[in-house]
C-alpha cells in the first residue's frame, strides 16, 4: 500500500494562533520500502513575519528564505492534497497533537476535503524503546538524519524506521483507540503506579497513564484501576 508522509515546521506550537512555513510529504510504498514521490515546500507567512528566534534556530528557516524560495500556502496545501487522495493512510510523528491539527486548519481553510485515516508513528508504532523521540528512534535504529528539524528529512526518517516494522500491524494498531487509565493507589502504594510508568497530575489528584486500547488487553497490575476514553 501506499502511505504518505507528512512534517510541518511551524511559526510556534499552537494551531489556531501559528501557521505552517514548511511542508515535506513523501508517498512511501510500503511492500518495497521505498520513497515513490516527494513534496518539499517552504510556504509563505508574511503575516507571521519576522520569525520568532527560537524558531530559526531549531529549523535553520529565515524570514528571506521564506520571501524568497516560499511559495503560496493554497499551491501547497493542494499539492500535499493531491498526494494524500492517492494514499490510504497518512503518517506523522506526534501527528495528532500536532501535524494533523494544522493541515486540518489549512485545508478546511481552502475548502480542501480529505477522508484519509492518520497513523501516529509515536503510539501506533510498537517500538521497544525509552524515547519516542524521533532523532533518538532513528539512532536507536542505526539511521542518521543529517538535517533535523527540516522537514523532509524528518518525514524521510520517520519513514526509514516504520520500514522497520510489519506496516500492515502498525496500520491495525492506529485503528485502536487511545485511552487513558487511571492508577487508584493510596499514597503508601504511590511506587507501585511510578514503576509501571504512571504520572502524577496535581489537578485532579490522579495517577495517570495513555495507552492504545489494543495494548491494554493482557495488561496485568497490581491495582486497580479505572480506563478513561480520551
């Protein structure tokens, strides 16, 4: 099948208050393993102008790059479109908290409609690792990615360590819903929820942990507990 890759850099975290300034997608064949196609776009913002400093020195992107090699936001969001309608998943690293919050706010934007299932290649790939953070993923997986934070190169490594795994499993587990649950311990018993890698949250006074529903299912503890849907 056919996946496509997404990444976005961004003028800051929040979607309704900050905008895309780059878009890297890459149509990935999932029986070969390989790269099919590529979109690489630096999308202008003249509004969001000048960039934060904090953004040019976690993406390298400058306002004069932006001005004089972006081109039009509605030009990449339909290309990135395009792409996606020729796919049946698209994929991003932290994508639902992030990549797809944003190209759902551009293409509701410019009236683009797309019906294409997401795939969270932090949760719904079944790494065994400590981190979930992409660059160590790609160490842990004996794979360099020389440029980080630009975006192709991201979608690119994203794409190289999934190719590590069996795609038709990982497309399964995104189809498994997110739920949170809730550790109910006593103080004395607090240790028992940390070593299953429970957190605490002072607002509402509760251990808590996500998982993907599909993981829960053989999930032994020894305490009870309470699931939440997200």
């Amino acid at each position: 099948m056919y996946v496509l890759g997404l990444d976005l850099e961004t003028t800051g975290l929040s979607f309704e208050q900050d905008e895309i300034i780059e878009i890297g997608a890459v149509v990935w064949d999932t029986h070969s393993n390989k790269p099919v196609a590529m979109l690489n776009h630096l999308v202008q913002q003249p509004t969001k102008l000048p960039l934060a400093d904090i953004i040019v020195q976690i993406t390298g992107i400058t306002d004069k790059d932006l001005t004089e090699f972006g081109i039009q936001e509605k030009q990449a969001i339909s290309e990135f479109a395009a792409l996606a309608n020729k796919c049946e998943f698209i994929v991003a690293h932290n994508g639902n908290q992030f990549d797809k919050k944003f190209i759902c706010k551009a293409l509701n934007k410019y009236s683009f409609q797309l019906n294409i299932p997401w795939i969270d290649s932090m949760v719904d790939v079944p790494f065994n690792s400590s981190t979930k953070q992409l660059v160590h993923l790609a160490a842990e997986h004996k794979f360099l990615n020389p440029f980080s934070h630009r975006a192709l190169f991201d979608v690119l490594t994203m794409l190289k360590v999934c190719s590590e795994y069996d795609w038709n499993e990982v497309a399964k587990r995104s189809q498994s819903p997110e739920v949170t649950v809730i550790a109910k311990v006593s103080k004395d018993d607090r240790q028992l929820a940390k070593d299953k890698g429970f957190r605490w949250d002072p607002n509402s006074y509760k251990w808590f942990k996500t998982y993907k529903e599909c993981d829960l299912k053989g999930q032994t503890f020894d305490f009870e507990i309470e699931v939440v849907d997200l």
